[in-house]
C-alpha cells in the first residue's frame, strides 16, 4: 500500500549556489566534522591545514547528484502536483524557515477544516436519517419538462451537494462536478444561466453554513483587444453572483466572497474555492490562470463547476499544440465526485434513452428510462462501473452483451459515440 504525504516541500536553489556549497565542503579527517571554506571555516590553522576534499565534493559528482535531484524533483511535482510547495531556498534560513513554518501551519488549519467538515456531514446525516446511497430516491422523471420543477432542481443540487461534502471530507482537493441535466447543458437552446447560479449558491452556503470561508470565482475577459471576450455560458454571470440573495445573516462579504480565476484571487483568509464552468475560448486557454490558481491555494480544495476544459483552435484556427500534452495531464488531474449525464436517441434533446450518474464516492451508474403501461416513466439501473463507462460498455450493456465481448459501434447506437 501506498502512502500518500500530507505535503512535499521542494527547495528550488539556483545550480551554481547549491555547486558552490557542496564543492566548499572539507572533511576533518580527525574528527570527522565538516567544514566550509566560505560559510563555515575551521576555528583553527591547525584544522585548516589537515582538512581534505571527500570523492563526492567534487565538481562533477556534485553536478551528477544535482541531475538526479531535479529528476526526482520532477517526479514529485508531476505525481502530488496538488501537495507540492516550492520555497526558494536562495534566500536566508530565516526566512526560508519562516516560510516553510507558514506552508506547515496552513496544512494544519486545512486539517481542521475538514475535521469540522466531517462533523458538520455526520451532523447532516443525523437530522436527514441518512445520505448514503441506500437511501437515494432514484433519478427524477419527466427531465425534457422545461422549465423545470423547483423540486427537481432541490433533488439535483442536494445530489451534488451530499457528494462533494463527501468528497472534501475525505480530504479531496482537487475536484469536478458535471452535470448535464437540460437546463445545465450550453449545448442546448434550454440553457438556463440562473439555474447553474442557484447550484453554485448551494453548494456554497452548504459549507459556509459551517463556518468554512469560501470564494466563488468566474473567469473575466480573455484575449487583448478585439479577440477580448469571455464564454458565451458565462457572460454577465458574475454580475448575477454579486446581486443574488446569499441569505439573511450576510454570509456573502463575511463567508462567502466572490472573486475570479488567477492565482492573485488567493488570499490566506479563502478556505475553499468553487470555480464557475472555467473553459477554454478560441485563441484562449484558462489552464494556465487555473493552474496558478490551484498551486497558490495549496492545500486548500478547489472545486470545478461544469468545467470544459478541452483543448481549442487558437485564433488563426490552427489547434495551440505546444505544451498540449501537460493541459490535458492537468485537466485530468481533478477527480470527479459528481457525475450526471442523460444519453439521448441519435443525439437529440428527446426522447432520453437513459442516464449516467456517480455521486463520491460510489461508482458509476448506467440507468435506462422505461415508459410503464400506465404512462408513467421510470429509471431503471443496467449496471455499474468503477470508472466512467465508455461507448462500447454502454452500447454492449443496453444491448445485453457480456462486458468481455468485443463489438462494432454501429445501427441506433453508434451515436454514442458522439456524446461521450
């Protein structure tokens, strides 16, 4: 069994201090102390005289030694990108110590905010009966009603709230939410922006209500001049977050904040970060301000709202292939602890062919909706998944096939292929 490290912290020292110290290093035969030549010399002629250069303090064994450092170096920071810490060691042990000290004190105050998460979910559990899965309700019927019921709306934000709750107080920090239902889908002419304002002000209020401080963060314009611009999905979101009602004791300016995506939106204050659907624009990628963003909050959970982070033509129309590889690598680094997605005959709004659903920390969920003979609809579950299945798991799970059976994706299925 693996385990995981609460915190790596990386001292990055220019190559020719960390050269210069190692190569100064001298050897007390006689005692066996170490010295330096410059930052600490023998207190005596006598011990000068008999000092001596040890086989590894050399020049070239040192470079040696530091090659392998920066490799491992690298390892480190690309496995536990999100519990990594980079100090820079050049400076004064005093204030490298001060710094190390400070990265080590909010690693325990992140600590206890999620022991007084786990208390407040335990505290949920206690006055609902139970959250678990035993006791979910099913997936709601009639979904291509639009606008939808206010009831089904609650059903699906209380279903993402319970999982993310779960999810940071299992001490995930890095996590996504996708959620997919008609009026959360951009995709379609029945996209409502209130609807995704209302999921966010939920989920927010669920931990503020315990005290956690937490900034709700809206990408702002992208690109110079006249490529400036922002998402479509998110134009004058920002504006509604500020003039919604955050409730009658004031959490917003107090609790809950309202900020944009880049790494200057941290401040020491923030406990946790919710960022609204961060997307990629034409001749505009988010990932960098997000990864800023996600290395100054630290330890801090940082959770994705219905992010689309696919890579995009930049704006001569050619796809921005340099340094692909690593945004794809950093997408994917956040975990899913919510998951819902309908699937629909031929790529169509209706009629809804069935449902993928994973709330954290079970699996995923492949249901199909059947009509009943009196009329009424329902969703019945086909199988489930400890990853999120593919087309092929899905075409061969409604057809019937075992999951060790190969296929062609073709007829009313192969368009599937198209959706996930």
């Amino acid at each position: 069994m693996q385990i995981r490290p609460d915190l790596y912290i990386v001292l990055d020292v220019p190559d020719e201090i960390l050269i210069d110290r190692c190569v100064g290093r001298r050897l007390d035969p006689v005692t066996g102390k170490i010295y330096h030549i410059k930052f600490f010399p023998p207190e005596s002629e006598e011990i000068k005289a008999r000092l001596v250069t040890r086989p590894d303090d050399t020049e070239e064994k040192v470079k040696s030694r530091l090659e392998i450092y920066k490799q491992n170096a690298e390892a480190v920071s690309s496995s536990y990108s999100n519990i990594t810490k980079k100090i820079n060691g050049s400076r004064s042990k005093e204030e490298v110590f001060k710094e190390v000290e400070s990265s080590l004190s909010q690693l325990q105050k992140n600590k206890e905010i999620q022991r007084t998460l786990g208390k407040s979910i335990v505290d949920m559990k206690k006055g609902s009966g139970s959250s678990s899965q035993d006791t979910w309700r099913g997936i709601p019927t009639r979904l291509n009603n639009i606008p939808h019921s206010r009831e089904i709306r609650k059903y699906f934000y209380d279903d993402v709230i319970q999982a993310t709750q779960r999810a940071v107080n299992d001490g995930k920090t890095r996590l996504k939410v996708d959620i997919n239902i008609p009026e959360l889908n951009p995709e379609m002419d029945v996209y409502r922006i209130g609807t995704l304002m209302e999921l966010v002000r939920g989920l927010a209020l669920s931990f503020a209500d315990d005290g956690i401080r937490i900034k709700v963060c809206v990408q702002g314009s992208m690109g110079e001049g006249a490529l400036a611009g922002m998402p479509l999905q998110l134009a004058g979101s920002r504006k509604i977050l500020e003039f919604m009602d955050w409730g009658d004791y004031g959490a917003k300016g107090t609790f809950i904040n309202i900020g944009s995506i880049g790494a200057a939106e941290v401040e020491e204050q923030d406990d946790l970060y919710i960022l609204v659907a961060p997307q990629n624009a034409v001749g505009n990628c988010i990932i960098d301000d997000l990864r800023a963003m996600t290395n100054a909050a630290e330890h801090r959970p940082v959770i994705l709202i219905n992010a689309r982070l696919k890579d995009l033509p930049g704006s001569s129309g050619i796809m921005q292939t340099m340094g692909r590889d690593q945004r794809l690598k950093y997408a994917a680094s956040f975990e899913s602890c919510y998951f819902f997605r309908l699937l629909y005959y031929a790529g169509t709004q209706y009629p809804i062919m069935g449902a993928i659903r994973m709330s954290y920390p079970y699996r995923y969920e492949l249901y199909k909706r059947v009509d009943e003979p009196s009329g009424k609809e329902k969703y019945v579950i086909l199988s489930t998944f400890p990853e999120r299945p593919t087309t092929d798991e899905i075409n061969d799970t409604f057809e019937g096939k075992p999951r060790n059976e190969t296929r062609k994706s073709s007829g009313i299925w192969g368009f599937l292929s198209g959706i996930l």
